[in-house]
C-alpha cells in the first residue's frame, strides 16, 4: 500500500471571511509573484469541473464562481492541495499541504509566500510545518489531535481561529502568532523564548523552532527545542498543556 503524507504543511488563520473573490484574487497574485514554481495550475472543486488556473488572467479563474470555498491543486514539481474556506461572518482559513520531499528551495518558497500573506492578511494564527515519520509515531501515541495518520497517509490539521481560542495545538516548526495571542500569552514572553529566530512583525510574532524543518535524524533535536519553547510560553496555552486554564476568550464576541 503506497502511502502518502503530506510532507509540509502551512496556513493561516485571517480575521475575515474573505468573502470578496477579489481577496482570494490578490493571494493568488502574491503567490504568482513571489513562488510561481509552486502556483497551482488547475482549479479542482465541484467534480468532475478541474478548470486551469492561468497565472496572467487570474481574475479570469473560476475562482470567483465557487465563493468563499476552493482549492486548486498542481502535480510537478511537487505535489500540492491548496484550501481557502472562508466564513460566514468571522474567519477564514488557507491551507497548503505539498506531498513529496520538502526542499529547501521548497521550504525557503512556502515560508516566503506564507510571510507575503501574513503582511498583507494579518492573521491570527499561522504556521509551517514538516511532519516527519518520526513525528507521526508520537503524535499517534500521545493521541494528538492535530495530526491525522494511518497507514495510508497523514498530514497536521489545525482549527479554525475560533476553535483555537480554546487552545493552541502545539507549537510547529515555524508559528505566526497575532494580536490576540501576543496579548494573551505577552509580548516580552514570546519575544524572550529560546527559539532559533523569534521576529515582531506588524501583526504580532513570529517564532521559529529550529533552522531547518524537523526531520526523522533531527527530530529529537526539535522535541527538544519545542518542549523547552513550550514551558517558557506555558503550557496552559495549549490543548496538550491544559486548555480549560485559558482565564478569558480570544474572541468575546464569536458564539461559543
């Protein structure tokens, strides 16, 4: 049985249901701009509809018939899904999940386009992330929900903003951490945390692991940087830590 895991993994979660297709427009002319060895070149929802993306006449895509929900995929040089669903009211999610070896060429590419977004975004929450073999056989051990694993395959899934009001997943190789978190956790906490690179950006923090993605010969290496990361933070902050301990709402004014 072949199988096949989503090898890197990135997002973001945004404080707008990017209802406009005009919004999921201009995330596809960053990623033309910025990494267009990795754009996607066909539109695959609403089966068996697979309509081309044409880098030059992105307004033309079918994009902006299928509204706040799509995703586009390519097939060389690496395999690539893209999902954008959007919200009714609140927040919209972007995941990239590429399932053939992570390049640094890729890695470099992927953490560029997800940084072009974050600018332009501001979001909530974001990461990049390398799920490695050796992660997988934790994660499946200590039944952690954000990775999804058997034989066949795996990838790590992560929630909407809403749901991670209730508390981090875990922290990956490289996490985007807006406003709501830097108020929540602290400034001088996350900025103090000893990570590889922690970075203010304009829309809040973010925080690198390690130098390099995790993989099966470095990843105990990054257990242990994440586990000495994760206690400076505190560990109430995340699901695995305990989550009821969050004091107060991320968001006050989402229904719970």
């Amino acid at each position: 049985m072949k199988q096949r895991f989503a090898t890197l993994t990135a997002g973001l979660s945004v404080p707008s249901p990017m209802r406009d297709p005009e919004a999921s427009f201009e995330l596809l002319r960053i990623w033309r701009d910025i990494a267009p060895d990795t754009f996607p070149v066909r539109l695959d929802v609403q089966e068996p509809i697979r309509a081309p993306i044409d880098p030059d006449r992105i307004e033309d895509s079918r994009v902006k018939q299928f509204g706040v929900a799509w995703y586009a995929t390519r097939r060389h040089p690496d395999l690539l899904f893209i999902f954008l669903r959007g919200a009714p009211q609140h927040h919209a999610s972007i995941r990239l999940f590429f399932y053939d070896p992570p390049s640094p060429d890729l890695v470099a590419a992927i953490s560029g386009l997800i940084d072009l977004w974050a600018d332009h975004l501001a979001p909530d929450y974001g990461m990049v992330h390398s799920l490695c073999a050796a992660e997988r056989t934790e994660a499946t051990s200590e039944w952690r929900a954000d990775v999804e694993a058997d034989l066949t395959g795996g990838h790590v899934q992560w929630g909407f903003t809403p749901e991670l009001r209730r508390g981090l997943p875990t922290l990956y190789w490289r996490n985007l951490l807006g406003r709501p978190y830097v108020d929540l956790i602290g400034r001088e906490t996350l900025l103090s945390a000893p990570a590889f690179r922690v970075e203010e950006r304009t829309w809040g923090v973010r925080l690198q692991l390690t130098s390099d993605p995790p993989a099966d010969q470095s990843f105990d290496a990054f257990r242990y940087t994440r586990e000495q990361v994760l206690d400076h933070i505190g560990r109430q902050f995340f699901i695995s830590g305990a989550s009821d301990a969050l004091a107060r709402p991320l968001y006050p004014d989402l229904d719970t």
